[in-house]
C-alpha cells in the first residue's frame, strides 16, 4: 500500500480507524506496567506532540517494548489533527521517519480491526487518560456514524417522494399518461395560459390532444377553448366526434347539444349531428330523425345559407319514398329567401319533383280530392258541346281495370295547378330575395373569426341592420316587397354577431334594439348580455357597465355587484369602475360598504389629480349623505397633507367650512390665509385673498380683521401684477381686465394710486356722433327755450343780494 495522501476526507477517515485500533492494541499492553511507566509513556507523547509541532522529524527513544505502541498511537492521533487543518507546505515538512511509521500502522490496521470489537469494554479506562486526539476521534465516529444514518433515511425519504412524484407525473386529469406526453402537453398548454388570445396556439393543443385520444386531457382542452371561442362551429364537430371515438355516445350527444345553445344558427354543425343520428342505433328510427331534421329548420332554415339543410331534409323524405313530406317541405322552403332563389334554382327542383310525382301521392286524401273536384269543374267549362272532341273519348265501364284512375289530361292538370300556385308564392319569395341580395351580396366573411374584419364589411352588416329595421316601421315611405318581421330583425342579429362577435358596437346595438321594442324582452336581454360578456367580450368595459347597470334596474343588486367587482380585478387601474361599485352600494343602502370602496379607492389612485378627486367625492358623501362633517374634514385634511398644492382640495375645504353649522369665523379665515400662503398659481393666491376680504365683509364681526385682510390683499395683488402678466400675457382679456387693481369693499371704488375719494377713472369724452347728433337735437328743438322771461337771470343777483350767493 502506497503512502497516505493526506489533507483529504478519506485520510481523515482512515486516521480516525487507525487511531482507534492501536489505542486497543496499547492499552492492552499498558494494563501489565506500572502505573509510573504510564506517565512517562504520556510525558514523552506530549513531547513527542509538541516536537511534532515545531516540525522536528524525531522523538526521543523509549523502552523498545512500548516504543511501538506508544508511538503509534501518538502518530495517529497527530494525524487526525493534522488533517483537520495542515496545509500542503505542513505536509511537504513532515519527516521521512513519520512517513515510516504511518506505513506501519497501515500495514497492522486489518488486524486492529478484528480486535476492535473486543477491546470496546476495555478502552473506557484508558480513553480517560488518553491523548486529545484519542478522545476526538470517538466523537467524530459518532457524528459519522449519525450523518449515514440520516443521509441513509433521507435518501428513502427521497425515494418515496420521488416515487409519488412519479406517479402523479404519470397521471392526468385522472388518467394515466406517458411522461414524455404529459410534458409535451404542458408545454402548449403555457402557450395558451401565457396568452389566452393566441388562437393559433389553441388550435395546436386541439390537434394533439385529438390526435392523442386521452380522454380527460381532450375534455379540458375542447372547454376551455369553446368556452372562449364558442361559434368556433367546426371544434363543436371535433369535439363530438372525439367523444364518440372513444367510445362515449351520451358524451357525444351532450357536446352537439352545448353547441347548439351556443350555435344555433350553424348549419353545418346540424347537418353533422343528424349524420351522427344516422349511423347510430337509431338509425332506422325514421320518425326520430324527421324530428332532429325539423329542430334544425327552426333553428336555422331562415338563414340565408341554409340550402344544404333543406337539401339533405328533402333527400332523406325522398330516399324514403315519403313524397307527401317532401311536398310539404318544398312549400315551406319555397317562402324562404335562401341563396338557392337566386336563378330560380329551388323552383326548379320543385317542378321536375311535381312531374314526376302523382298528385295523389304528394297529399292527403281530403286534400286530393278537392283538388280534383276543381279541376273537373274548370275541364268541364273548357268542353263545348257539340265539338269534335266530344264523343270520342271513350269511358271505362265501371269496375274494369283502370276505370278508377284519372285521365292524363286530369292529372297533368293537377299538376299545373300546383306548379302555378307555388309560382305565385316563389314570385313574393323571389322580389324578397332581390331586395336583401344587394346587402348579402357584399358579405364575404359571414363566420367567425379572430382576424379583423375590413371596414367594408363592418359597414355592410350596419347598412343591412339598419334597412331590416326600417321595413319594421309602418311609416315607411319606401315601398317594400317584404313585410319585415322582428323575427327576421333577430335572426339578422345573430348572423351578424357570428361574424362580428369581437366587435362591442354590434352587441350594444342588438341591446338597443332589444330594449326598444314593446313588451317583456328581460331574459331575451340578460342572454345577449351574458354571452357578450363571458365569452366573446372578457375585457370590454362599456357593455359590462351596462350589464350591471341592466341587473340593477331588475333589483338585481347581487349580480351587478358580481359584474363590477369581476370588472374591477380585469382592470383595476380604473377608478370609475370603483366609483360605480361605490354608487351601486349607496342606492341599495349598504352604507358601510360604500365607506369601504371609497377608503379603498383613495388608497389605490394612481396619482394627485385623481386621489384629490376621490377625496373630494368622499368628503361629499360623508357631510350630504351620512351628515358627518368632521369625517369630511378629516378626508379632506389628510388629503391636503399628502397633497398640499392641490387647489381643488382648498375649494372643497372651504366649501365644507362655509357651510357648517355654527359658522366659525375664525377658522375660515385661518384656513384662507393659509390657502393663501401656499404654492399656487398667481390666479390662484389672488382668488384666496379676495375669497377672504368678502367673507369677512359679510359675515365678520371685526373690523380692523376686515381692514388688514383688505390692505394685505392690495399688497398681494400688486406682487402679483408682473407675475400674472408673464403667466397670462399682456394682451390676455383677463390680465386687462384685472390690471393688479383690486376691488374695493370699504369704500366702493376701484383701487388706485392717489385714493382721494374722487373717481378713480379716467374722464371719458363723447364720440364725434354722439356730439354731432346731440347738437342737432338742440338746434332743433331748444329754440323754444329763447323766449323765456328777460327776468329770469334776475333771480342769479338776488340770491347774491339776500346772502345766499356768499353761501
């Protein structure tokens, strides 16, 4: 064995065993000397120790007999010490002779070990007296032995956990999954939590958990996307289709229902369920799918696409040789104004399906022969007596063969008879058709989509709204070919909110309309605001206000609260939300929680102007509402603190000052002074002060208040006087009309430099006009003054004279 390395945790180790076992070994051979030889033996280990540590190579020589022992025991224990902090350089000065004695007591540590166990009851005695390094080494076995032991249970701890770890890894949505699956399956879900509009990351999550076929993680998948996207008709049809692949026919089911609630107006996703009633066990239920083919036409049969449901309907009586059904149904689709009018396509299949058919066969008995008993009467007028043809037309005995069946000419004319009355009703149809063809003609995207429609098309679908509305009104002045209906106004509605389902104008005009018409439309009302706001619209602000707002007019207090607080959390930098969940409790009476929105709205404005806003409405709550002026006081105080160059907080201070009961004088004098010395606008200081001078005018009891408060405010507007003008400007209407002049309320005249009690204006002369116009008055009509008394100037002298002159 090569020498030890030392200065590593393994060295350590081995030190520790080594050390461990000579001291055994010694003491059984130290139990035999004397109690004398022990302490020499000890006297030379701490020399030894102490040579060890000035780094001299060797020790003094002992009895040969104890020499060994002792000196291995004394290198061990130097060695546990050593590597416990010696440094390479230590190493590299240690002595050849101790390199010699470290290889020795290697060389004897395989039988030290066998002997350990025996020497365990023994070495209590001898540890006492034992060398530090001896008594160092127990401790740290201990320690060791304590840190496998713990390592060793967290390590099964460990396993446990990663066990369970495992298993919930191998899980999901209660099903069990491949690891490498679960991971690719959460990575597109993050896409779609990260951002729930990217509808292209959707699409990924929905082809690989339909291509993967786990059933839970399909479930989860499929409703949270239809819950955003729910007129996403072909992920319905996806849907379905998955739950019936894995072999759930009820789930199915429940699926085509959901997208129907959703839906409705999807024609393909109808045809798609009535295909999936055709290839399940009720396939041969004929009954059953007539009545699934007539849910659809209620439905959908209106709209304007609608031809390949009406197709399939009329395939199916056919195929079934149930002409007396498909006769019904041509004669409702022929009232329609589907895309199929256009060319006269869908009369035309009508009358090839009249030529070939017997009339007998297209109606009910009662029917029939009415029918033939008119046609009789019009072929017996047609006849004229005495003619060629009659005569000549031989008649069958009665009870031969063919005697019961009718002419051909009987039954051809039936059938004109039919052709011709549809014609009349596919005419009316047809004049429809080509009234509304200009405004369908112009939509090109009538599905949904994420994607932005072109303004042409948002224009198109208002244009064709608004002209379906107007052929409501009787005061019509334009004549129309169609009677419109408030049926066909809604079912315009929904097409149009198909495509423009991402659009708020459209739904707020569906509510318009809705709220104008006569009648109880609440619930028809509460489902357009519904699946505006769950699905289509999360974020919009306006029609969720008018949604709380609706609930509200219903006393429906709760859920207006519900939508306002959902409203709050989607956009919670919006104060006018709040402010409407603080009106909304002050109507119902909840004054304490009305407190509470208010405290909370303060507390969360963005910034001076709107905190200063909230306080002030706060303040106007608590002194005209609840009547409590001094928390009003507060509000606003502790506004002011936080904000105190706020000049609407000061006008809202004072207003609550002058409007309490008892006026204080003082403190609204004290409050103004303080406005006053704050740092606003020019405008603003001035405005203050003269705010103060008039309220002490009327209400104060002190005069000489009045007149400091007066001479202050003349001071205070001369130093405004330079200020203002650079603010405003000199050519500013306000600046001219102030000029620094303050307004007097002592002795009412205009502030100016010599106050003397004259006026204070300047002396203004009339115009040339006035001067001239005046002059001609006089010259015309003053003449008459002339002939006065020659006396009259007499009365001048004798005033003098009496004394009244020196007067």
């Amino acid at each position: 064995m090569g020498p030890k390395k030392r200065g590593t945790r393994a060295s350590k180790r081995v030190a520790e065993a080594e050390a461990a076992a000579e001291a055994a070994e010694a003491v059984e051979a130290v139990e035999e000397s004397e109690t004398k030889e022990t302490e020499e033996m000890e006297t030379e280990s701490s020399k030894e120790e102490s040579e060890t540590d000035n780094k001299e190579s060797g020790a003094e020589e002992e009895p040969p007999a104890k020499k060994s022992k002792v000196e291995e025991v004394n290198t061990s224990s130097k060695e546990a010490e050593d590597n416990n902090g010696t440094t390479k350089e230590e190493e590299n000065n240690i002595s050849d002779e101790a390199e010699d004695k470290e290889s020795k007591s290697e060389e004897k540590s395989s039988k030290s070990e066998e002997k350990s166990s025996n020497s365990e009851e023994k070495s209590s005695k001898p540890e006492e007296k034992s060398s530090k390094s001896e008594k160092s080494a127990k401790p740290e076995e201990k320690e060791k032995e304590k840190a496998e032991n713990g390592e060793d249970t967290k390590a099964v701890e460990g396993e446990k956990g990663d066990e369970e770890e495992k298993k919930a890894e191998d899980t999901y949505c209660g099903e069990k999954i491949d690891p490498g699956m679960k991971e690719e399956l959460d990575r597109f879900w993050k896409a779609v939590k990260d951002d729930p509009t990217d509808f292209t990351g959707w699409t990924y999550l929905l082809q690989f958990v339909d291509s993967k076929n786990v059933r839970g993680a399909g479930r989860e998948a499929f409703d949270a996307f239809l819950k955003r996207y729910p007129y996403c008709y072909g992920y319905w049809k996806k849907y379905a289709d998955f739950e019936r692949r894995n072999g759930s026919v009820e789930k199915s089911r429940e699926v085509f229902k959901r997208g129907f609630e959703a839906i409705p107006l999807s024609v393909d996703l109808w045809l798609h369920y009535i295909s999936h009633v055709k290839s399940s066990d009720q396939k041969d239920d004929l009954p059953f799918i007539r009545e699934q083919y007539n849910r659809a036409i209620k439905a959908c049969g209106k709209e304007f696409r609608s031809d390949k449901l009406w197709d399939s309907f009329l395939k199916f009586e056919t195929d079934n040789k149930n002409l007396k059904e498909a006769y019904s149904i041509y004669k409702r689709l022929l009232r329609v104004p589907t895309m199929g009018v256009d060319g006269g396509k869908q009369f035309d299949k009508f009358r090839d399906f009249i030529k070939s058919s017997h009339p007998k066969e297209l109606m009910g008995t009662e029917e029939f022969l009415s029918l033939r008993k008119e046609i009789l009467d019009v072929l017996k007028e047609d006849k004229v007596p005495g003619s060629e043809d009659d005569g000549k037309t031989e008649e069958k005995v009665p009870g031969e063969e063919g005697s019961e069946v009718a002419s051909d000419e009987e039954t051809l004319a039936m059938k004109e008879r039919l052709i011709f009355s549809m014609k009349k009703i596919f005419k009316q149809t047809e004049a429809v058709f080509n009234e509304r063809y200009k405004y369908e003609g112009q939509i090109k995207r009538p599905y949904f989509h994420v994607k932005p429609l072109e303004r042409s098309q948002l224009k198109a679908w208002n244009d064709y709204l608004q002209f379906m509305q107007d052929g409501l009104k009787s005061d019509s002045k334009t004549k129309r070919a169609e009677t419109v209906t408030i049926e066909d106004v809604e079912m315009l509605y929904e097409r149009c909110l198909i495509a423009c389902s991402l659009y708020e104008e459209f739904w707020l005009s569906y509510i318009n309309w809705l709220e104008s018409l006569e009648g109880d439309h609440v619930d028809q009302l509460r489902r357009v605001f519904k699946r505006a706001c769950t699905s289509h619209l999360p974020n919009k602000i306006d029609i969720h206000l008018r949604w709380a707002a609706f609930e509200e007019i219903q006393k429906n207090f709760d859920k207006a609260a519900e939508i306002l607080e959902n409203m709050e959390k989607v956009h919670p930098e919006l104060t006018s939300i709040k402010l409407r969940r603080v009106n909304l409790e002050r109507r119902r009476g909840d004054d304490d929680k009305a407190v509470l929105l208010y405290e909370a709205c303060i507390k969360s404005a963005q910034d001076d102007s709107l905190m200063a806003d909230c306080s002030i409405k706060y303040a106007r709550y608590l002194r005209l509402h609840l009547h409590d002026t001094d928390k009003a006081k507060e509000v606003i105080l502790k506004a002011i603190e936080q904000h105190p160059k706020n000049v609407k907080l000061y006008l809202q201070m004072l207003d609550i000052l002058l409007h309490s009961l008892p006026l204080d004088v003082e403190e609204v004098s004290q409050f103004l002074d303080r406005a006053a010395a704050q740092d606003f606008k020019p405008i603003h200081k001035q405005l203050f002060s003269q705010r103060k001078v008039e309220f002490l005018e009327d209400f104060g009891i002190d005069m000489q208040a009045l007149k400091e408060a007066h001479e202050a405010h003349v001071k205070l507007s001369k130093e405004m006087k330079e200020k203002m003008g650079q603010e405003y400007g000199q050519g500013d209407p306000w600046y001219s009309e102030q000029k620094g002049e303050s307004i007097s309320t002592l002795d009412s005249t205009r502030g100016s430099a010599d106050r003397n009690g004259s006026q204070s204006y300047a002396p203004v002369a009339n115009s040339a006009s006035y001067q001239a116009q005046h002059t001609m008055a006089y010259q015309s009509n003053a003449g008459r003054y002339g002939t006065y008394p020659t006396q009259y100037q007499q009365y001048g002298a004798s005033y003098a004279s009496t004394g009244y002159g020196g007067y």
